[in-house]
C-alpha cells in the first residue's frame, strides 16, 4: 500500500515521510519537505543568516520578525508559563532566544496539515524521533510506533498503537544531558526518558521535556495534564503511565 517514502536530513536530523494514499499526489510530500527546509532556513541556531540568529545579535526585531516566528516565540511563552518556567526557550544569554524544543514538532504539525490539504489520510511523520501519524498503513491496522528503552539498545519499552496521534520523547540515550532543570542547572537525577503523546506534536514535544527536567516530580506534573498522556521510565527502570496511555506489549511485533 506504499504511495510514497523519503528521507531527508532536515534541522541536523533525519525526518521520514510514509505516505500511504496512492491516489494522493507525491507532490504533496516535497511541499511538506519544501516547508520543512524553509523552517530550518529560519529557525536555525546555526545559521547566521536565519531569523533566529538576527534576533539574538540584535539585528532583527521581534516586532518585524516574520509571522511564523512571532507565533513559535509567542507559544513558547505560553509553554513556559504551562510548564512553571521547566520548558523554556530563553537562552542563557541575555535576551538570546533558542526555541528549538518546540519548532520541530510545530513544524511537523504543519507538514501534517499540508499532506491533509492534497487529501492524505494515512501517513507517518518522523523528525528524529518525534511522530505524527494519521489513519493507518493498511486496512484495518493502527500505526505502531515503537519507544526505545534508553538503557538497552534496540529494544523497546513501549509500543504506541494509534490512528490519529503526535508521539515525542525526551531522554539522555542519544544526545546525552543536554536538557537541565532550570531551577538549579543541573540535569535531572532519577530519571530515564519521557514520552508525552497527545494531538498536537509541539506541545506534546515541549511538555516530556518539561516533564523530564522535572525529575522524579515529572510523573506526578503529566497526571494533571488534559489532552495528553504520559510514560515515564525511572533511572530504576519502574515504567510509570497515564491511565489512557495507548501502549501494548513492547514484545509484540511491529
């Protein structure tokens, strides 16, 4: 039931498109690209020419930046009142704004709305780890989404069963610390990794990196969030999850 795949490397990451609707044009998934690669273009942290980088010398400001980049700061405020300050695009310089945590998954939501404006219904969107996935990759079968144990390599410690649903998880296993508690840091202590899936990917995004900053609290924050669900794996390995939280057997074949 293939219709279309590819891969490009995108923001430093791979990003996968797996459209599954033969009668949908694959130029919808180059525009997805298209968007994808102005995005970097725009946001990018290393790049000296992108709005990012003219904002944080000084050069553009954020009254005459370009709409998209007015909105992504503007949520990531929002996130980080929603967050108590644990998601937090402000750099540590000054003024200096790096709103990366959230525009990969805000940008992959859009990828998703621009192969659902050429009519696509069953598709899989995956930007480094961060998923979107939409109707199912044949009759009668849910996407399954596979979450990495962040100890063991290769084998999983969840398996994700959805149909219409943002899947994002924040760990050390592949970047090492690179996310602290703000309060004091340092990163967090006692914990492994945080999923957060829900229906929005940027903020499912920002939310298991705020969880994960908060350590051992992080479980008891995503109990009171609405909308989304959350697994927690402790450093211990104790598997914590929300009551609706769509996982099965992570034995079970993908």
């Amino acid at each position: 039931m293939l219709a279309a795949a590819r891969v490009e490397q995108i923001m430093g990451m791979p990003i996968a498109v797996d459209l599954r609707d033969p009668l949908v044009d694959p130029g919808a998934v180059e525009d997805a690209f298209a968007w994808l690669r102005l995005v970097d273009a725009t946001f990018s942290t290393y790049r000296d020419d992108s709005e990012i980088s003219r904002l944080n010398r000084g050069e553009l400001a954020e009254t005459d930046a370009g709409a998209d980049v007015q909105e992504v700061l503007l949520r990531c405020e929002q996130l980080r009142e929603e967050t108590g300050g644990y998601f937090d695009a402000r750099a540590p310089i000054p003024g200096a704004v790096d709103p990366s945590g959230l525009v990969k998954g805000w940008s992959v939501d859009r990828a998703a709305r621009i192969l659902d404006a050429a009519g696509a219904r069953n598709y899989y969107l995956n930007a480094g780890g961060d998923i979107r996935v939409r109707g199912c990759p044949e009759p009668g079968r849910p996407w399954r989404v596979g979450i990495q144990h962040p100890l063991v390599p290769g084998r999983l410690a969840a398996v994700v069963e959805a149909n219409d649903l943002a899947i994002a998880t924040s760990g050390e296993y592949e970047r090492g610390k690179h996310i602290v508690n703000p309060r004091t840091g340092l990163p967090p202590d006692g914990v492994l990794s945080v999923t957060v899936v829900g229906p929005d990917l940027g903020t499912a995004d920002a939310y298991a990196t705020a969880a994960f900053a908060m350590g051992t609290a992080g479980p008891r924050w995503t109990a009171r969030l609405r909308g989304y669900e959350a697994l927690t794996i402790l450093a211990d390995e104790t598997v914590l999850s929300t009551g609706a939280f769509p996982s099965v057997d992570a034995d079970s074949d993908l």
